[in-house]
C-alpha cells in the first residue's frame, strides 16, 4: 500500500512538470502580471493540484500571518485534497482600488510539506495608449495580455468609395483612405477637391537668389518668384531668419512687403511646391540689409567729362519739364521736342570701333514735357526703354522679370526691373529710366579713366561747353524753337527755396527750375501748376535718384509723393505706355 502511494505522488509529479502554467507539487500558480484599462473588468485566477481551501486576498486586505495560516491547514485533516482553480471577477477597474497585489493562498493537508503556499499577481490599471508615443495620426493597438502597444496605420475604411482629389495631384477612393496614406508616408496632404483630379499644368517660376539694401524707414518689396500659378495651385511658404534669433512663418503668398528697420535684417526665404512634391520645390531666397550711404564727396572741380577723382558721383538727368541737369550739376532749360541726344562718346578709348549714344524721345505727358523713352546705341546693337517700363530690342518686346537682369543681345548691357526703374548696365554708363518722364545717366569708372575726357567725340545734351560746332548738344526731329534746341543757358541766379518740403534736399539748381522757370528762359511753371499726382510723384523720386547716384547711394528710397501702394503705382504707370502682356513685376 505504501509503494502504491510513492507510485501516485511520482505521477502526480510528473504531470505538473509537464504543464507550462503551474508549479511542482504543492506550489500554486496565478498570472504574473495583470494589465487593464481603467473602467474594464478582468479576473484573477489561481490554479494549484493539490488543494483543499484557495483563497485570493485584494491589495486593500490583510492576509493573515503564518500561524493562522498554519492553523487553518490543521483544521482541514480531514479533507481531501483535488486539483483547484479560481478565478475572481471584479468589474470598472480603478488605479485607486484595484491596482496592487493580489495573494492566492492554497491549504493543502497537514502532512503535506508545505502545509499551505502562496503566489501573487500584480494587477497594473493603465491606458496603454495615453503615452504610447504614437504619432497623432497614428492607431495605437494595444495588447494587455503583454503589456505592450503597436502603432499602426490601419484606419479600417470603408469600402465604399466617394472619390477625392488631395493637393498632391493623387485620386483617393474616400477622405479616409487619404489620411491612411498620409499616416504611412508622413507626406502632408489636403483636399483638393470632391470628384477626380483635374489636368495637372505646371507653373512658371523664376529662380530668385538676390542680396537687397534699403534705408531705414524705406518700403521693401520682395515676390515669390510665381509668375504663372499652375493647376492645382502653387504652395508658397515664407520664413524668415533673422540674423539673431528664431525663424518666423510670414503669412504671405505671391508677395511680401514691409517697412526696413534693424528687426527686418535677415534672409528671406521662400519654398515654391506644386502638387507639394518636394523633390522638385524651387527654393527662392533674399538677404536683406540696412544700406550705409557714404559720406557725400567733395563738389567737382573740373569741368565737361574731365574727371580725374572719384567719378562714380557724374550724373546726368532728364527731368520732368524739359530740364536737364548736367554732368557737373548744373541746370538747363532745352526746348526738348521730339528725339535728342543724350550722351554720346564717339570715340570710347581713342576708337571709333565702339562708339555709344544715347538719344532721348520727349513728348507733352499730362501737360509737361517729358522723357519719353530713351534709346541705346552700342556698335550695332540698337534697343529702347518706353514708357510703362518696355524693352524694344529688333522689333520685338524684350521680356523682364523684376530683380533678374538680362544680357541685351551682342552689346554688353545687362537690363533689369528694379527699384521702380529701368536700369540699363554697360561699359561705359548704366542708364536709368522712370518708365513715365525722368531718366538718369551715369558715367562709370571704366569710361571716366579711358575715354570721357574733354574731345570733339563728346557730344549731349548732359555737356554744357561746345566741342562740336558750338553746340551743347545733337538733336534729330523736329524744333519748333531753335533758340533752346542749340544752346542754353546756365542758371546764374539763386532761385528763392520755395517752402514745399520736396524741395528741402537737393544736389544741384536744376530741380529747382523744374518749380520756377527764370524770366530770362523760356520754360515757365510753378510748383501748384505741377497738380497731378503722378507728376509730383516723377519729380520727387528724379530729385532723390539724382542725388543718390551723386553720392553714391542706393536708387531704392521712398518718395512721400507717390503711392503708397506698389502694385495701384506700378500698373498706374505701365497703363501709360503700349500694351504689354507680361509686365516686368507681379501684382494681384
């Protein structure tokens, strides 16, 4: 009988080895850990194979010490011991309640060693999402039965379709189904619109990478570089970066315009997406500075295209009214009907290989003779500025883009919009052109130390001696008063300074004869005679430009005259020229 319950024990021994969830005889087993929601129910369970009593204590209650539990055991001699499981059910789990350690104690017979045993599971309340590190627009997926989560991208769409079109220029079958692949490749995308995509037609867009300069208190007008929007629209993004500091997001679009002041220096960058594919974005960028204007240079002290110091200050200026104001600062009254020129070097270098010339078109403009158009002459290259900001080159409209220059065929010059002007860049010279009444022309370096000194190959109107014929200057066309269309005179005396703040700076008298025509010259008109406002405009900005090229400085300032509004002046001013399709700046 003995051997047959050494046989049993053995058997019994064996059997729970080969169990993967409990112990040898006389031990106990419950789950290790228990994971739940807060607000679910879940269980707690206690199996063991030898059991007479199984109890499960809560974290809150006491188990009794080892004597009692002892006693309990010698109590039960009588019973039989059988293979036991308990689960114990508790409902709306809270972390305050129920989250601790739970003890299964199991009783078996006295002459069992143990006599009883023990195991604890502990119960963990938790949301396993809440700080899952999950993406927004992730499905988190957790498994309490480990403990862990799974951040997925499996949104169960429906299988109905309701097909859209998303800002990428790609079909989805729903809004849904959208967001899925968004969550997939972290590609941003919107609606587009409700239906299928519509043809897609790229933009035109021109690369910007320009350094800009202003005084402080100046307007700055920057664009993104869109001059076509395509289908679907163009994203366009603008940060800025300070040159200390954080990046900002601007809220603009085709454009961006602010006041200069020291918070506005930095690098201005814009990214241009169409259907946001990033992979062929066009990055555009300015870097923006306050200018520093040098101190003003000492008045010259030669005379005509005799220059021997510093010649980038020798400007010539056609301003409104029929004045012009010379390469030494100084004033004349011109009859200035029909076409006459400018500024001419017959002779650049000693040559006569490379002559240039540049002739000027007047007309009658709102009432006051002004400069027309101005044309361009080098060797055999031929092109002309008009009015509204056109560029004729071989009877063809040469097509700018504002900020970006351009070479003009075999001549040397480089064009470009900016600053409200034409500017004309060559050897010898840059002109500058108003697009409506004033022009500027200023000598470089390069001509003042080769081949601008006092010769019969110097002729204009911008000369106020006679090296050829005794003539000031060269007129083609018509003249109705010769006494002003081959000579002039210089204003001798001091003009009493009208009391209008336009008036307050000037480099030379010739403003001032645009405002008071002397007796002893033909021109006469006052300053409330000059009533338009697109004429006060012109005159302010020809003073402030003929200055600035004097000493050096920038052409960009602000004119209290003009417009406050940019693109209301720009297309005010091509509006008075020829049609044109593409004018040279981007407006709404």
């Amino acid at each position: 009988m003995r051997l047959l319950i050494l046989l049993s024990v053995f058997a019994l021994v064996v059997q729970v080895d080969g169990q993967n969830h409990h112990y040898k005889y006389g031990e106990i087993q419950t789950d290790k850990v228990v994971y739940v929601k807060p607000g679910d129910d879940f269980q707690v369970r206690c199996d063991s194979d030898y059991a007479v009593l199984t109890r499960i204590y809560k974290p809150l209650d006491e188990v009794p010490a080892d004597d009692i539990l002892n006693a309990i055991s010698v109590s039960l001699s009588s019973a039989q011991s059988e293979r036991t499981t308990i689960i114990k059910d508790y409902e709306n789990a809270t972390k305050e309640r129920d989250e601790g350690y739970y003890t299964c104690v199991v009783h078996h017979e006295p002459h069992h060693d143990p006599i009883y045993s023990t195991a604890r599971c502990q119960v963990i309340v938790i949301d396993l999402c809440e700080d899952s590190g999950c993406e927004d627009n992730q499905v988190c997926e957790p498994d309490y039965e480990t403990g862990t989560v799974e951040c997925t991208c499996d949104y169960k769409c429906p299988g109905d379709w309701d097909f859209i079109c998303s800002n990428t220029c790609e079909l989805f079958p729903h809004q849904c189904a959208m967001e899925e692949r968004v969550c997939e490749d972290g590609i941003q995308r919107e609606l587009l619109n409700k239906g299928m995509c519509p043809n897609v037609v790229e933009p035109e867009i021109r690369k910007i990478d320009q350094d800009i300069e202003a005084q402080l208190g100046d307007p700055v007008f920057m664009t993104s570089g869109l001059l076509t929007d395509g289908t679907p629209g163009t994203s366009v993004q603008w940060v800025f970066y300070p040159e200390s500091g954080e990046p900002t997001y601007l809220k603009a679009t085709d454009s961006y315009s602010f006041t200069a002041d020291m918070n506005s220096v930095g690098t201005y960058r814009i990214t241009l997406m169409h259907c946001m594919n990033e992979a062929e974005a066009v990055n555009n960028e300015y870097r923006f500075r306050i200018a520093v204007l040098p101190t003003t240079p000492a008045a010259p002290t030669t005379t005509n295209f005799e220059i021997k110091s510093e010649p980038r200050g020798y400007t010539c200026s056609a301003l409104p009214g029929g004045v012009i104001d010379d390469f030494n600062g100084r004033g004349h009254f011109y009859d200035m009907s029909c076409t006459h020129i400018l500024a001419a070097d017959l002779m650049p270098g000693g040559s006569y290989l490379n002559p240039w010339f540049i002739y000027g078109t007047f007309d009658n403009h709102d009432g006051k003779t002004s400069l027309m158009s101005m044309t361009f002459y080098l060797g055999r290259d031929i092109f002309e500025v008009q009015r509204g900001w056109l560029v004729h080159r071989g009877g063809g409209k040469f097509v700018l883009q504002e900020g970006v220059p351009q070479k003009v065929g075999g001549s040397g010059c480089d064009v470009v919009f900016k600053n409200f002007h034409i500017e004309v860049e060559c050897e010898h010279f840059k002109g500058y052109y108003d697009g409506i009444m004033s022009g500027h022309i200023k000598l470089l370096r390069t001509a003042a130390e080769s081949s601008l000194q006092k010769t019969r190959g110097n002729i204009g109107c911008a000369l106020t001696t006679s090296p050829v014929g005794g003539r000031t200057g060269r007129s083609v066309g018509r003249q109705e008063d010769a006494r002003w269309t081959k000579r002039s005179r210089h204003v001798k005396q001091r003009p009493r300074v009208p009391a209008s703040s336009l008036y307050r700076q000037y480099c030379s008298w010739s403003i001032r004869l645009v405002g008071w025509g002397p007796k002893r010259l033909a021109a006469s008109c006052t300053v409330t005679e000059i009533s338009q406002h697109m004429q006060m405009c012109a005159l302010e900005q020809a003073n402030r430009v003929n200055c600035a090229l004097k000493r050096g400085g920038p052409v960009a300032g602000r004119d209290e005259a003009c417009e406050a509004d940019r693109c209301v002046r720009m297309k005010d001013i091509v509006s008075r020229g020829c049609p044109q399709e593409n004018p040279p700046f981007v407006c709404p």
